[in-house]
C-alpha cells in the first residue's frame, strides 16, 4: 500500500481528482467535504510526492488555484486500489477456510 495515498483525506481527494482531467480549488474542497486547510495541507503532501500538479492563475482579477493528478499519481492510486483489493481477497479467502 501506498503510505502517502493511504491517509484517509489524501484517498479521497486523488480518488476525486482521478475522475477528472484538472478541478478548481473550491471543487475539490466541496467534494472532498474538507476545510481549505484541510485541502492544502494534503495537497502539498501529494505534490511533493508528484502525485499532484498544482496549477495557479485568475479569473478575472480573482486568483484561482487548480488541481490535478500526475500520471505518477494515477499510477499510485491504481497499485494502491489493487493492494486493497489484495487484502479483501485474502481476508475473505480466509474467512472462506475457517467456515468450511
């Protein structure tokens, strides 16, 4: 498993991100059900593992902050699912021999 990923608000925000090419800040915060904070920490967590890219710019006159996923972090969140599944597996493998 992923250490980096594996942090409950990280999952959620790279399984967000995933289901979309780039998000807006306030997206993701709103999504992720999260504090501005909250989202930035995390997501510097992330970039600085290359899994996000944190893209700045405006609108307007007003600053906006976009997100998204690195391939890298794509990657990461697909051997991350996979190692979950793996211990889904094994523990129902498991509970399927102790009942026989």
């Amino acid at each position: 498993m992923d250490g980096v990923i594996h942090h409950p608000t990280r999952l959620t925000l790279v399984a967000f991100l995933s289901a979309c090419d780039e998000a807006e800040f306030a997206a993701v915060r709103d999504g992720c059900q999260v504090s501005d904070s909250v989202l930035s920490k995390n997501a510097s967590a992330l970039e600085a593992a290359g899994y996000l890219n944190v893209r700045k710019g405006h609108v307007g006159k007003r600053p906006r902050t976009w997100l998204s996923l690195t391939p890298t972090g794509r990657q990461a969140l697909a051997q991350h699912l996979a190692a979950l599944q793996d211990l889904v597996d094994a523990a129902r493998s498991a509970a399927g021999s102790v009942g026989a």
